[in-house]
DNA sequence: CGAATCCATAGTCTATGACTATAGCGGCAG
DNA sequence: CTGCCGCTATAGTCATAGACTATGGATTCG
C-alpha cells in the first residue's frame, strides 16, 4: 500500500467522482483509476461500486475510509511537527551550565531565551565542566556552558567570553589596597574547590606562575557553600568577579581585583560535533554571547541587578 | 513523503543502526539510507545523529516517530478492517424483504446467519417490493427478497421458491372441500391488498386465466390485518400458504387448497447488478436456499415452529 | 437516438528505488 | 600507533512503477 493510494482514495472518496478527484490531485484520470484499482486488488475486495454515472462507497469503502483518513493525518502531523520545531514553536532544550556561570548569566539569558521562544521547553541543569561534557557524549545534555579549553574528541567548543577571577575576602580581613598581587595570596588562608575542580586546577596554576604556594583552610564543592565560609571569616577565596558581584548579598565581603599575573579563564559553548543542532540551539548559543556582551558593557550594573531580582523573585 | 520512508524509518528508529534496520525491512542498507536521506532532506533536518558507532534519534526524529508509529498503525488497521469484512468477521448487512415472506423465512434465516456470523450487524426491513427495489436503487438496502419477476435495470434476481397460495377463509363459511377450483371464488366475498400491490395482482391475472371476477369486499394493505379481518368472517382471503400456517394462532381459519390453476408466485433475491455483494451478503444468499429447502421438506412442521417459538420470544 | 459524461484499458516514457561495489570515517586491539 | 573491523555514504547500473495521451465502452440525458 502507498501514501498516494490513500490521497487518491480519499479524493474519490470525497468527490464521488473519478475525475473531479483526479483533477483535486493533480493526476490524470487514468492514473488515478489505476491506483484505486491497485489498492482494490491488494485488498481483495472493491472499494467503491461504480453504478453508472454514480460512485458510491462500498462498506469495505467506508470502514477503509475511516482508517486511511487518519493515517493520512497522521503523517501531516509529523510533517508538522518537524517544522515546527523547525521554527522553534516547539521542542526541547536541555542546557548544562556551570554553577558560577549560572548565577550570573543564566538568568537574563532563559528571561530573553522564554521572551523570543515561548513555546520551547528550557532545562537548565548547573553542573560542573566534566559533568556537561559526560551528559553530552550520553545525549542527556543538548548544549553546555562551561570552561575552555575542552579538549575531547567529538565535543566542539566555542569561546564566549573571559571571566576575570578576583580575590573575595571577609571585610574584617585586611588585604590593604583594592588591588593584590598574586604574590599576595600566600599568607592568606584560601577557601577553595576540590582538587578535581576545573577552578582549582585554573587558580593552581595562577599560583604556580606567580611562584605561590596557596594555603587551603578549607574545600568546597559549590561556590554558594564557599562564599557563606569566606563570609564567616574562615579565609579568602578566589572567584569568577562576576557571579561574586552577581549575588553580593549586602556586601559582607570584599572583592579585590589580583593582577600579575591577572587569573582568568575562558566560558564558551560545547556541544557535540556530530549532533545535530536545532533552531532552538543555535539561538540559545546566539543569544549567549548577546546577553553577555550586555552584561560587560554600560548596563552592566543597574541593568544585570535589575534582571537578576526579576528572575530570582 | 512514501510509506516506505516511514517503514524504513521506524526500523532504524528500533534498532538504531542502519544496517541491522535494512535487514529487518528486507533491503539493502544503501536503499535504506537513501530513503532515509530523501526523508530527512524533504523534512529540512535531520532526524538520526550519525555518531561515529552510534546512531541515535535527534529531537526533531523523536518528534517525528510518534505520528509515524501511529501512521503505520492506520494503514495497517485500515487493511485489517477491510480483511476481517472479507472473513465475515464484521459488517452491516441491510435486507429488505416481503412481509409474508419476513414471517415465515426470515426468523429461522436469522437465526442460522447470526450463529455463523456472529459479528456480522444484521438488520430486516420488512417492505413491499417496490419499496425493497427502490431502497437497493438507493443504497438503503444491500439486499432483497421480493417477488419476480423484475424487470428492472441494474437489479439482479435469483429465484429462490415458488410460493403457493392458498384460499383462506374463515371457519363458518361453507367451502365444501379442502380443495376448490379458482373458478369457486367467484361467489365468495374476498379480502385483498389494493390494486397496487403485487400479490393483488398476481391473484387478478390469476382469476382472469380461471375467468372469474373476484368480489373484493375490504382492501387492506397488511397480510396481518386481512388475516384478522378474515377471521372475523368479512370474507375470505389468497395468501401464500406458508405464511398462513406459520401465523396461525388457534386454528380459526381453514386453509383450502387452490387449484386449476394452483396460483403460485416466485419468490427471488434481488441486488444491484454492479453493486459489489461482500461475504456477509452472499453468505446470507445461500443461507436463503438451505433455509427455505429445510422449510420446505420433512422438517416443515414442528422444526419451524420450534424456531419460531424461539425467535418470537 | 445522438451527445455528453464518465470510467477502464492500451501503449509509451520518465523517474524512482533497489542492487553491487567501494570509499570514508571512527573505534578497538594488538 | 597502526592496522583491522564495523558502519554509513556515494557512485553507477538496471528494472519497475506511475504518469500521460488516446481511445474504447457504457450510461444518462436532452
């Protein structure tokens, strides 16, 4: 049985008339009877009863017609369905991101994401970097926001920006200036991430150049957990300036620019580079570096506050 | 977009490999990826990520599966309905028939078809027989059994029986014997269907080769309510002899034998010629035959009360 | 009875799908 | 790291299926 079989059946079907339905599908009215007719053979039974100048259903014809309109149906809707996740009135998107990043980006970027896209189901899952590069090799993860450089096979990365890490620490704390070398860092007590996180390994580093040795008081994994110790006094920290400014609560910490070197590192997009990448993606990844190039530019301050108590309410 | 497409689409869909999917469909996998590819680039995207081993649905194949699945499932069920009306395993069945013919014929026929087809949805209308010729005309009946011949266009009869027809009259009229000769109905007033019905007619022609003029004292259209009037002494009446004896309720009416000539009419099926007969309808054809045979031998008498009985209840 | 309408058949041509062979790519083991 | 294996995509050839025009046969209507 084929499709044009069903479209020739219904156009008969409807128009009682070889003809008139030839003519509604655009086919000759030969090519049409002999469509029906081979649908009539491979069933086994006559479909339409051809009285004269009248054509009329058989029973076969109508308990057929029931069927075969819906199959008809059925395949518009997946046709439908397709191009309308085409165009991004429908579907899915399933979004790793790294906490930090998260806190900051996250929420003008799902607010303007929902604002363009109303229809598309958003998931945003915070996860550190080598939790979104697993979720994505296991197509769990659509698209992720996290740390470069990713060097893994099959995983595409894209650069979006560079976050500036700056030295947090509780206000009774004395630092001196508002400015510190990295050199500065070794007598402080350092409250930081595991030794398997991206960020740890990133400040290690910094350290290293600097020739310092860190001296860590205290690991965390969630960089909430480390601001509410440095808060308390337990030690400095070392974090992304940004998600620090982003949820500075009445400002119980200092926030201290370091330089010599100055540690920064690169937040990009990754996806799978086989995968396919729907509208929806692409414009979350469009909308990504948008949002944050607003972020870093003039409307950094009310304009980012705003939004950030917006989403947050 | 084919079935084919869908077919072939699903399979991989199941097994997620290309190969294996070809061989479970029974082509090649090049054919198989080509229809795959021709789907996906009529569609505008791509409906499986090809990674590298892998092979995996992508959102929009997701999408996209569940109207193909139910599509298939259509045109599967549509092919079913149509072949269990083959088998007899459903359909409707619409007959017309006479209503003499209905009383003695049609109760026991019913039986017998709704125990072979049990499924099948049977329903008698009981009609003249220009009503039963004008109903197939117009598709209300699918079926006939009416009283030739009929000549009409279009509509095929078979003979079924001959019916006799019998003088009926009431007990206190005088016959003299349980036979009589046409030529002795002149005398008696008689009760008749109007002009226009068929066994009125039959019975005029009949008197008309015996060249007596029939004294008709009432007209009425029901054979119930002639026998009725009959038995309250309005007159005597010519109905078919089968009909007579298998309503008669206590014997108030005496059943005389005509003859010379015995008046007698065929009873046949009748169908549009062109008009596609399924199995229900010819089975119930047969059925006509083997009935009125059993009806007409030995087991006349008790075996067609008894199912009488049963189906009246 | 002739004209018109309508479906079926015959014959021809194009296009589509299936096949084999093979290339290309990624994964895995020695 | 290199060679083999598994899997999909592409190229080229061939047969079939479907579309078209012309026409026949049947029925209806004026």
């Amino acid at each position: 049985m084929e499709l044009r079989q069903l479209e020739y059946f219904m156009a008969v079907a409807t128009h009682l008339n070889f003809s008139r339905a030839a003519e509604h599908v655009h086919v000759s009215q030969p090519s049409l009877s002999i469509q029906i007719g081979g649908l009539e053979k491979e069933l086994g039974t006559r479909l339409f009863d051809r009285l004269g100048r009248k054509v009329v259903l058989t029973q076969a014809g109508e308990l057929f017609q029931v069927h075969a309109e819906r199959a008809l149906r059925e395949v518009e809707q997946a046709a439908q369905v397709v191009h309308e996740l085409l165009g991004a009135k429908r579907g899915r998107l399933v979004v790793g991101t790294l906490s930090t990043v998260n806190s900051y980006l996250i929420a003008p970027l799902v607010s303007r994401f929902k604002q363009r896209f109303p229809d598309i189901h958003l998931q945003v899952h915070a996860q550190p970097s080598s939790e979104i590069v697993h979720g994505l090799l296991t197509n769990r993860l659509d698209i992720g926001i996290c740390l470069l450089p990713l060097t893994h096979t099959h995983v595409t990365t894209i650069p979006l920006f560079e976050e500036r890490l700056a030295l947090i620490a509780p206000v009774g704390m004395k630092i001196g200036k508002r400015r510190a070398r990295m050199q500065d860092l070794a007598p402080l007590p350092l409250v930081l991430m595991p030794a398997d996180y991206c960020l740890r390994k990133m400040v290690e580093s910094e350290c290293a150049k600097a020739g310092v040795h860190p001296q860590v008081v205290l690991e965390m994994t969630s960089p909430e957990g480390i601001l509410q110790a440095v808060a308390e006094g337990t030690g400095a920290t070392i974090l992304p300036e940004l998600y620090v400014k982003s949820r500075l609560p009445a400002s119980q910490l200092q926030i201290i620019d370091l330089y010599d070197p100055t540690p920064r590192h690169t937040v990009g997009l990754a996806y799978l580079t086989k995968r396919h990448r729907d509208q929806a993606a692409n414009e979350f990844a469009a909308l990504c570096e948008t949002t944050m190039r607003d972020l870093q530019s003039g409307s950094t301050g009310s304009s980012r506050n705003k939004r950030h108590k917006r989403t947050a309410a």
